[in-house]
C-alpha cells in the first residue's frame, strides 16, 4: 500500500499530464451535426417498421383463423387411425441362446 502510494505521489503528476495530452491530440473528437440525411429518417423507419410489424400481424391472423379447420380434420384422421396394443418387452432380454432353446 505504501509503494503505490509513493508511486502515485512521484508520477501522479505526469500520468494526469500524459492522460490529457493523450485525450487532445489522439481520441477523435465526436462531430454532432454530421449526422447523414435529416430528421425525418427516423419517421421514415419507424413506419417501415410499424408497416412491417402490422403485416406480420395481419399475416399470422389470417393463417391461424383460415387454418383452423385443417386443423380440427387432421386432428379426426389421427385419431380414427387404427391403434395396435402395445405390449412391453420382458425384462430382462433373453440372450439368443436361451431363445433358441425355447
């Protein structure tokens, strides 16, 4: 703690005078006017964005009422499909040898 402190104390000076330098000559400074086109780009994105979301609503709307019905007769194939009973296997496996001997 000491040393640091003493460091500090010795090139505290020349770290600040290095570090303000630095941020003058080096840094590119910010240009706040140079924004490319004008205000009205961001009214231009926000309705190309507000259109798209309205379509992809208009679009999901549409495709879920329209498909309800497709729905609801698959669903009664399915379910009139003929259905096997299912039997589980004995446990545990037989090895070949036994099964041949059965």
């Amino acid at each position: 703690m000491f040393l640091c402190r003493a460091a500090w104390q010795k090139y505290g000076t020349l770290a600040r005078k290095v570090a303000q330098q630095l941020s003058r000559d080096v840094l590119p400074r910010r240009q706040m006017s140079s924004v490319p086109g004008g205000t009205g780009d961001n009214i231009v994105y926000a309705l190309l964005c507000g259109g798209a979301f309205a379509g992809a609503i208009a679009y999901t709307y549409s495709t879920v009422t329209t498909d309800h019905a497709r729905f609801n007769d698959r669903v009664a194939d399915i379910n009139a499909r003929p259905k096997t009973v299912w039997s589980p296997k004995p446990w545990p496996p037989k090895s070949r040898d036994e099964e041949e001997e059965v």
